[in-house]
C-alpha cells in the first residue's frame, strides 16, 4: 500500500515536470517593462522556473531603484543578453547611469548578468559567503544554465565576481542619491542571502527567500534559517514586498483566497513562512517517530500549497531536504 503512495506521489511528481513546459507559455504574462511600484521604483518579473529556453533563464524578478543620479539594480538576470535588454528598459526610464548591482544570493539565474549590467561605471555587491560559493562554483553554474537554458540564450555571458562585499547584519548605503539597507540575514535560501531594503518608499527585494506563490527551492536551503530570516524580513515592517520567483497578477490567489491579489505585499512572507513552518512540522512529525523518509514521502502532502507552481515537483524534494537536514542536526548534537 505504502508503494503504491510512493508511486502516486513520483507519478505527481512527473506529471509536474511535464506540466512544466506550460510555464513557457506563461513567459508571455510577464511584461518586458519594469513595473512601477512607487517613486523611482520599478520591479520586473520573470515566469517561475527552471530555466529553459523559452524563459531565456530569466526566472527572477529584477529590482530597479532610479536615485537623483543614479540607478541601483537588484539581481541583474542570468545571462549577456537578458541584462541588455535590462538595460534596453532602464534606459527608457531614465538616462541616468547604474551606478551600483546587488546580488542577493549566488543562484545563476540572479547573478550571471552582473557584468553587462554593471560595465565599467557600477559597483557589484553581495554579501561575502555569496562571493565565495561564486568563485567556487560559478563557472560549473554557467554551465549548468546553458545546460537549461540554451547556448543561444547564454552567449557571450561573463561570470562577474563582487567588486565589494557586505557582512552579516545591515549595512546602508547611499547610491545614485538612493538610500538602501543591505539586510543579511544568515543561511536560508542560501548561504549568503542578502536583501534590499529601500528606505524612502519602504520597498524590500527579498531576493530568494520569498516567492509568490512558487514552492520555494530549498536544494541547499536551511529551513530553521530561513525561518528566522523571515521573520527578520517581518521586523523590518516593509510597505511592500518584491519576491524573487512569483506568479503573475491574475493568476495569483490561491493561497490568498481572493479573487484578486494586488501587489507583491508584505502576505507573501507570511505565505512563504507558513508553508516552511507547515513543511518543518511534518516531516519532524515523522521523524521523531523514528519513522522513514519514505514514510514521510508516501503521507507528505500539503494540500493548501497543492496550487503553487512546482509543488508536485519540489514537495517531494523539500520533504527530502529536510528529513537530510534533522538528521544532520542529530548526528551534530551526539
Ligand atoms: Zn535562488
């Protein structure tokens, strides 16, 4: 009977992966125009991932902040080619120069574009774990994303490593006449994560550790992290929230039970939150009862996330996650 779960549950699991080609036609949801959010800030969305070549690897939102000189840009894109045209559509707001990039966390998708958008005039910034796991690691994740994405798609991208690092904590800066807090906020989506907080409009980019909608990818993720983190993200009562993967506007209301969600609010780290704890919960359930990850994997489904994108896929991979992580945190305390 348990297998016949499991397989119910893998059979989910496939049926997601192919459902997943219909994301492509969702890139058309998603405006090539940013997005104005409040004076001087604009986010522009990106269908969820993974990164194909329909989507061009362009599965984040990117942050433009315009200041009274500059532009600060948060998460460039994946590629060459996705920050011209980034740049295509910041020129059309303003002629004023970036002045500054912001990596929130080293995931390809974000980071691959920092050179073309940044050249010669702007600083690249991330927190300092986000440059190391990119020296280490970032040309294998070219790689990886020309995999997916499409030689096409990739050419002429140049890995760009942080001209400055930040700490853990907050760090402010003042770029282009813009007033931003860098919020580290320790390993959650990833080690390095890092989000921007622009202080006149209120506005954070949340980089990887919301999403809207998106079942969160946890393949190096910490989940009692991420839980803190997010209530760091809370304490820092933002008046509107930019998530890293999200659906568009009218697809949008699943979990919010509303006919109509507007904007990307301050919810959607509730949203995130509640499905971590509710995962978190589960799988310790069973684990504490000695019980198997199959055990886990054959009862683990979440029905009030059953509408975010990918959950057939990735639930039985966060499930996974965090089973590996509470044994981890078993076999540190003997
Ligand atoms: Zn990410």
């Amino acid at each position: 009977m348990r297998s016949v779960r499991i397989w119910r549950c893998l059979a989910g699991w496939l049926g997601a992966c192919l459902a997943a080609t219909s994301l492509d036609a969702l890139a058309a949801e998603y405006p090539a125009a940013p997005t104005r959010l409040a004076p001087g800030v604009y986010a522009r969305g990106a269908p969820p991932g993974p990164p194909s070549p329909a989507n061009r690897g362009r599965t984040n939102s990117t942050g433009i902040l315009v200041g009274s000189t500059g532009v600060v840009v948060v998460d460039p894109g994946p590629s060459r080619a996705e920050g011209l045209r980034l740049l295509r559509a910041i020129r059309r707001l303003t002629p004023k120069p970036v002045v500054a990039v912001v990596l929130t966390h080293a995931h390809p998708e974000n980071v691959l574009a920092a050179d073309t958008v940044a050249g010669r005039s702007a600083v690249v910034v991330a927190q300092a774990r986000t440059y190391a796991l990119m020296r280490d690691r970032c040309s294998e994740c070219l790689q990886r994303l020309i995999g997916l994405a499409g030689q096409p798609a990739m050419v002429g991208t140049n890995i760009r490593l942080p001209d400055q690092t930040v700490g853990d904590g907050v760090t402010e800066r003042v770029w282009g006449g813009r007033r931003v807090r860098l919020v580290a906020t320790g390993w959650g989506h990833t080690a390095g994560d890092l989000v921007v907080f622009d202080v006149a409009s209120g506005t954070l980019f949340a980089g990887g550790l919301v999403n809207r909608e998106v079942m969160p990818d946890m393949h190096e993720a910490r989940i009692r992290g991420w839980l803190a983190a997010l209530d760091t993200l809370s304490a820092l009562s933002p008046r509107r929230v930019v998530s890293g993967e999200r659906v568009a506007g009218k697809r949008a209301a699943v979990a919010s039970g509303r006919a109509e969600y507007r904007g990307d609010d301050i919810r959607l780290i509730g949203m995130t939150r509640d499905y971590l704890a509710d995962l978190l919960a589960r799988v310790e359930a069973t684990y504490r009862q000695q019980g198997s990850v199959f055990e886990v994997l054959a009862d683990g489904e979440l029905p009030r996330y059953a509408g975010w994108v990918r959950y057939g896929e990735a639930q039985p991979l966060n499930i996974q996650h965090v089973y590996a992580e509470l044994e981890k945190e078993d076999f540190a305390t003997r």
